[in-house]
C-alpha cells in the first residue's frame, strides 16, 4: 500500500516538472521572458557609471584647462601706422574714471580733472624706454580726459608729435568724440572702448579724411602772438581744442597775452578764445571755457 502511494506521488512530481517544462518551452518560442527570481535594476549601475565618467571628463578638462596657455596682450597696430604712435596695450591699456556724460559736459571739465605731474611723466618715459627730449612727445591720455579718460599711468604712453598720426591727430578725434558724446550720437562707454582698444580706428570712422603730416618743430619766433586770422576754423596747422585759431607750433607752449609764463608764444591781444576740448595748453585756469578769461 505505501510502495504504490509513493509510486503514486514520484508520477505526480514527475509530471508535474514536466508540465513545467513544457510552460518553459512555450514561453521561449513566444518570445516572453521565462519566470525568474526577484528582478534586479541596472539603473543604479548606468547613474553610476554616467557619474563616474562625468567626474572623468571633468577632470580632463580641468587638468586641459590648467595647461592651456595664456594669451598675451596684442598691440594690434593698422596697416601704414608708425608702432610708435600706437601705445604699448601690455602698459597702456586705457583706464576711465567712474564719471557720466553729465560731468564730462561741462565746459572746462577736462581742464578741471589734468593732472599729470612731471615725476609720472618721466615714469612713463622710462617704462617706454624713450629718452625725453623736450617738443618731440606728448605724454598723451589713451582715454582721453574730455570723455573721462584716467590719469593713471596705465592711460599715459609717450605718444610723437611728428607724422601723420602724431599726438595733434588724436587731439582732433578727443574733440570730435566729446561732441559725438555730448550730442548723445554715441554713449560714453562705447567711446571710451573705440578710443582705446584703436585709436586710429576711431579717427578713421568718426573723422574721416588723410590727417596732415606734422612736424616735430615749430616756426616762428619766440614772443611771437602766432594767431591766424579770427575767422581761421581748428584742424590743418591750428591747434584743436580752441575757437578762433592758435597755430600749432610744434608742440610749443602758448600763454595768455599779458600774463606770465614759460611759453614762447602768446595769444593775441584783445581776442576773446572759446575753449572747446581738452585746453592742450592749459589757458582755461578757471573752467568757464574761456581761455585767459
């Protein structure tokens, strides 16, 4: 009796795996995943693995960085212009002081704000490595002082008088981007930015024409009024910056008729001079835009 229920009991185990397999067959041949343990995500593996290459790639790009060079300042100077007349932009990369189109509009205001006193000059010359000899450069602003420009020395390069794109050149594109500033044409920010990344550039655009070659010194003898008619405009041999004309003289100082200095020159007498940019020569001493008033 217990032998043929144990017989019994094999078949039923026997079939019963049987069945099974044939469950197994049937869902391999349709294509369905055969019943399994528990199932088990690879999506921590895949987050894990898009970190760690994350991480990777960070740091290469970081150890890239680290080893990438930095890049020097470029002068870049415009075909047919001397390198002398283009400041150095490693020294004289141009600094503007923190001031509005509404104080650079005042009449006087650049006259108001000069100060470049003889030891940063000299300090200018040496970092140049030109010897100072006297009418042949101007210790010019690169940001020039009628659209804010900064007296700093990192605005200051020694800049010739003589050639075509000598320091008189870039007096008439300082005029010419004030009255563009103050007329609202252009902003501020912008004309300090043209005047300083390419002067020559600026001048090109805003003033136009081949500007006169100048020379490095002046004709005339000392005392001499050096005033051209009163109806004489500025640009060609005047001096910019003043209405009605004084004659350039080579860079030669000029002071008010009657009054006391050093220039060789003087203004003429009885005539009423309207300052209208940078006072080059210094005659406007009380700001109201008048030079000698």
């Amino acid at each position: 009796m217990c032998g043929g229920a144990l017989r019994v009991r094999a078949s039923a185990f026997v079939l019963a795996g049987l069945l099974a397999l044939a469950a197994m067959a049937s869902a391999c041949a349709s294509g369905a995943s055969p019943p399994s343990g528990p199932a088990v995500s690879t999506a921590p593996a895949k987050a894990a693995g898009k970190k760690a290459h994350r991480v990777s790639t960070g740091v290469h790009k970081a150890k890239r960085h680290h080893h990438r060079k930095r890049r020097r300042a470029v002068v870049h100077r415009p075909a047919g212009v001397p390198a002398v007349d283009m400041p150095n932009a490693a020294l004289t990369p141009g600094v503007a002081l923190a001031v509005g189109r509404a104080r650079i509009c005042v009449s006087g205001y650049a006259s108001s704000v000069r100060d470049v006193p003889e030891s940063e000059k000299d300090a200018v010359y040496e970092r140049y490595g030109v010897p100072h000899v006297p009418y042949q450069h101007e210790v010019d602003h690169l940001v020039s002082l009628e659209i804010g420009g900064s007296n700093a020395i990192s605005n200051l390069w020694p800049e010739p008088y003589a050639g075509r794109w000598g320091a008189r050149t870039k007096d008439v594109l300082e005029d010419r981007l004030h009255d563009l500033v103050c007329s609202g044409t252009i902003g501020l920010r912008y004309a300090q930015r043209i005047e300083a990344r390419n002067w020559v550039a600026a001048y090109r655009r805003y003033v136009g024409g081949a500007p006169p070659v100048a020379t490095a010194s002046g004709s005339g003898g000392s005392g001499s009024s050096g005033v051209a008619p009163s109806g004489s405009g500025g640009g060609g041999d005047c001096t910019p910056g003043y209405s009605p004309c004084l004659p350039y003289r080579g860079g030669q100082d000029y002071d008010c008729y009657g009054g006391s200095g050093n220039g060789p020159y003087f203004t003429a007498p009885g005539v009423t001079y309207t300052v209208t940019g940078g006072d080059p020569y210094r005659l406007d001493g009380n700001g109201d835009g008048k030079a000698c008033g």
